[in-house]
C-alpha cells in the first residue's frame, strides 16, 4: 500500500517543516523537551587496562527556543547487558560523573553544541494555521571506557519533562524524555543507524503528509523501521536506576478513549491514520484536528547476518512530536512513475550509472528537490554528484546534501555515481529525494532510491600440483569457480612460463615452499577476492628396498621400503600396487620392480 501511496501526493508544508510542540504558557522547567534520539559507536579497545573498550555515545534533544531549563548535560548510565547491573562508573570511564540530579557514577555529558532557534518562515500573504512551536537542536557526544564485556552494555538516558498537553498521551507533563541503546560487544563492532534528517512535525488537517525518517548503517547492515510507545520516567524524574536497569524502559500511557497505541498514535477515529514503510522509513500521517499534538517513537532495528544467521544487533529510537496545523489548499509536486524513474538500480563496481529525476507540479509553483545520501559527502568520498554537486555535508551528519531548484513547476536533477572497486557490497546504498513546492503552504513529496552495487565472485579453487618432487619442471594450475571473467595469477617462489591466462604454467626451478594465487577480474578492472594454493617443491629421496630377493617358484616376499614418505607406488609386477607397504609380492618369474 505504501508503495503505491508514495507515487501520489505528499501533504507536507515545505516552509513549515519543524518540530512542534505547545508549552510556552507552562512553566519553564517542566516545557523544555521536544523530542530527540541516542546513537552509539564502538571506537576500539585501546582504553585504560581496566576499561579498554571505548564507545562515542550522542544524545540529540529537541528543546524550546530559549527556555531556562535546557540542560548543561545529558545524564546517561551504563548497565551490563548480561546481568542489567549498572556500571559504576569513574573517573578512570568518564571525566564527569555527577548529574544533572546529583547522582554519582554516572555520564554527564557536557553540551557539545546548540543551535540556533529554527524559526518557521511563512511567504507574505500565506496563512497557515494552528500551533507553531520554533525549536533548538541540543548534541551531547562523549567517550566512556567501559571493562571487557562478551554481552555489551545498555547507555540510557532520562530528563523531564515533556509538555503538558500532548493530546494522546496520559499525563505527559509529569513524564520524562527516556531513550536507550544497546552497545553491542567488541565481537560485533557496530556502529548504530544515524537517522539521515532532522526531526521534521507539521502535519496538514484533513489531508495525507509524508515524513522522511530515513537512517544511514556505517556498517551496512539491514535496517527494518517500526512505530514504538514513547517512554516515560525511569526511577523517578530525571534520575538514572541506581542499580538495574532491563529494557525497556517503562512506556508512557495514552489517553484513553480514543484508540491511541504504538501503532495507531492518531487514534482509530476517522480521518486519523499513521502507516511506516518498514524497509524505507517513509511514514504516512493524516489528522483531522487542528491543534493536536501526537507523541510519537520511531524505531529503527538493525539486522546482520553472523555465521549464516539473522542477528538483531541493536535499535535506535526517534522520540518526536506531530502538530497540526490548518494549511491551504494546493496540489503537491508529483514524482515520476516508477517507469520512467524506478526506485531500485544495481550496477557493477567500476561503472558509471546516471539517475535523470524530473518532478512537475501542477499550478507552475518553485520547487527545490534535495537529494540525502552517504554518497554525497563531499571531495574525495564517494564519486556521486547531483548536476555536478558533489553535497554539503553538516558536522555530525552521516550523510551529505545536495540540491537544485526549477521554475513554472518543473525541477529537473541527474544523480550521477561512478562506482569505484570498493563500493560493492551486499546491503543497497539508499538516496532520500526531497521534491519541496517553495511557495505558498507548499507540499513535499519524499522517496527513496536503492542502489545496490555489485561485484563478480573470483574463483574458489585451484586444481594442480601440490607437491612438485623434481626441481626446474613445468606443472599446470588450473582457477575454477566463481563469476569473474578473467583470472589473474601470482605466483611466488616459482615462474609463470607462457600465457598468464587460465590454465598458467608455473616452473619450480627451487627447493621450498611456493604459493599460486588466483583472483578474478570484472570487466571494469576490479579484482576479486583470491584463493591460494600452495606448493611444496622437495627433492625425492633415495628409495631401499630390502626384503628377500631371491625366492623359490610359488613362493611370496615381503618388501620393505625406506629413505622417503609414503605413498609409494611398486610396479614391475601384473598391476601398479600402491601405499605405504610392506609389500607381499608372488612373481612368477624373475622380475624387476620399480
């Protein structure tokens, strides 16, 4: 259904696009948090002898613009995931340990950045109504040193209060901001998915908004996206569990009366929907109520495969908040048909694909398309551009941007990536596009492009001599398997002779140990992975026979052989008789056995 859905309108006011959230007429301490999410990345484990693991933990919060209460830090504890038992921490794990509620042995991450209040901007003589709260993006990044551990740890975080009149939930203004994540252990070095875009939460009344909540997986792994009940007060508000913690946290109760769940956070009532494609992120949303304001998580699970299983790795969370406003009638930009521009590609590691976008709006508004993506990440990252943009990328951002605009209802962009041998791997590099109508109470129409870059397998065997028992003679190798169209050789400790092609002549002209490697080649030059075989080229060694040499008519000997290793293969007699002996032999007459 969301597939379809994604080639009609997206119902997003392109100029209004911010987190919002009543609360300015309540007071201060208890209005202040909007919204926000927790990622994680194992650096190493080159820490201190006690802690050498070291993970970089962000907290991102969504505040109100100016208030009074906006934290200095971020209060985050850690508790091991085999037992839940916190973690107490030092200053040997964390420069500061003291919260924000005063507990000790505890992160408190100091703020690393704020940015400015983002205020919406509204064309003169556009009216869009309904509630409108400006925010500010707060980042907290710090490094804790945490003990060997095969289970991994849990970071969690907690801070009140969320505001008072968040329309689905139960006493939302006497309820904490709680995100957690798993820190997977050293076994698994993870990197946790990084959510591609800021927080974006105005939805248009009676009419359908699409929401991009798209993350990027540094390590590839495969991300699967879901709704989530928020979480609420932990131990107490703004205070930390002092000696366990089992996910998760505790939820938040909705509003009763009105069908409000994880999955339906709109309620049941008609003309109140929320659906999220789980592969993409893409959410849907429509609300009939001026005014409202829904919380709502988004999860995003990450799965890897680990010695042929499926294994869940770890989920992040999106905790925000959806307002609705009263927006005027338009007609959104329309993206071409999957036809003309399909939403999947594959191409093969070392060439060129070129992506020509075109999106029209009907009533000849501006519009600007945006295209999100770890591919646009600047000179000397991946070769991708966008009419020749390689992308901005912000601090703190995985990904990069890049954008162009149209006049009289048309923008037209050509996405251009020229592969390198490196960029093959199995999970798809997804590209976000942005189509934004930049006029009056404008919408926006989002999607997703996948692009899969592929490479050919290189050969899985090598048939030919292992052992070579004559020095300075030629034996044949012969690469089989796999898809790559050509072969290339190495060859060490001895010399290819002739043709390089497959099969290879290889001259042992030495005594000792040599290898021949074999590695494919695509047809844009790339090399595949290799298979070796190695080769031991020793001198034969002088044979003895000892046993009874002369024997009577009808009569059997026993032959013994010394001076080399076994197998040995005897002929002379009716048939070759070969293993390690004694040999029993009855010739008929005199015979010589070899």
């Amino acid at each position: 259904m969301i597939a379809t859905l994604l080639r009609r309108v997206g119902l997003m006011p392109g100029l209004v696009l911010f987190l919002l959230v009543l609360g300015a007429a309540h007071p201060a301490l208890a209005t202040h948090l909007l919204g926000g999410e927790m990622t994680y990345r194992y650096l190493d484990a080159n820490g201190p002898a006690a802690a050498p693991l070291r993970y970089e933990i962000t907290v991102a919060i969504y505040n109100n613009c100016g208030n009074a209460a906006i934290r200095p830090a971020a209060s985050v504890g850690i508790y091991n995931q085999g037992t839940g038992a916190r973690v107490v921490l030092t200053s040997i794990n964390y420069a500061y340990t003291t919260t924000n509620s005063s507990q000790t042995g505890m992160m408190s991450i100091p703020q690393t950045s704020l940015s400015a209040c983002v205020q919406p901007t509204i064309p003169p003589g556009c009216t869009i109504s309904g509630v409108s709260q400006p925010y500010q993006l707060q980042k907290f990044v710090g490094t804790v040193n945490l003990p060997q551990s095969t289970a991994g740890y849990y970071a969690l975080f907690t801070d009140g209060n969320r505001n008072v009149d968040i329309t689905n939930l139960n006493n939302a203004g006497g309820q904490a901001l709680t995100l957690y994540t798993a820190l997977a252990p050293p076994a698994l070095p993870n990197h946790s998915p990084v959510f591609s875009d800021l927080a974006v939460a105005i939805i248009c009344a009676n009419d359908t908004t699409y929401l991009l909540n798209n993350a990027v997986d540094a390590d590839g792994d495969r991300l699967v996206y879901s709704f989530g009940q928020p979480y609420g007060t932990t131990d107490g508000l703004g205070t930390l569990p002092l000696f366990n913690f089992t996910p998760p946290p505790p939820i938040l109760r909705y509003t009763p009366g009105f069908g409000y769940s994880a999955t339906t956070p709109f309620g049941t009532t008609t003309g109140n929907f929320a659906e999220l494609d789980p592969t993409s992120g893409i959410a849907k949303y429509s609300s009939t109520k001026v005014g409202a304001k829904y919380a709502v998580a988004v999860d995003v699970s990450e799965y890897r495969t680990v010695n042929g299983q499926d294994v869940l790795i770890g989920t992040t969370r999106r905790d925000l908040q959806l307002v609705v406003a009263s927006c005027p009638t338009t007609k959104a930009p329309v993206l071409p048909p999957v036809a003309v521009t399909p939403r999947n590609y594959t191409v093969e590691a070392g060439a060129s694909l070129s992506v020509p976008i075109t999106v029209t709006q009907a009533d000849s508004h501006p519009l600007a398309m945006t295209l999100n993506s770890v591919l646009l990440d600047g000179v000397g990252g991946y070769d991708a551009t966008l009419n020749g943009q390689v992308g901005t990328v912000t601090p703190g951002n995985p990904t990069g941007t890049a954008t162009v605009t149209g006049t009289n209802g048309v923008v037209t962009g050509t996405l251009t990536f020229n592969t390198s041998c490196t960029d093959a791997r199995t999970t798809p590099y997804d590209v976000a596009l942005l189509v934004k109508d930049i006029g009056c109470a404008g919408k926006t129409v989002v999607d997703i492009l996948h692009i899969t870059v592929t490479k050919p397998k290189g050969p899985t065997a090598i048939a030919g001599d292992a052992t070579v028992c004559v020095p300075n003679t030629v034996h044949t190798y012969t690469a089989s398997g796999g898809t790559a169209p050509k072969i290339s050789w190495r060859v060490v400790g001895g010399t290819i002779v002739g043709t390089t092609a497959n099969a290879v002549q290889v001259n042992w002209a030495n005594l000792g140990t040599g290898t021949v490697v074999a590695r494919g080649v695509t047809q844009y030059g790339c090399l595949t992975d290799s298979v070796v075989q190695r080769v031991v080229v020793a001198q034969a060694g002088t044979l003895t026979a000892a046993g009874a040499l002369t024997i009577c008519r009808g009569s059997s000997t026993t032959l013994s052989i010394t001076g080399g290793a076994g197998p040995y293969t005897l002929t002379g007699g009716a048939s070759p008789i070969t293993g390690n002996g004694p040999f029993v032999i009855s010739p008929s007459q005199t015979t010589t056995y070899t």
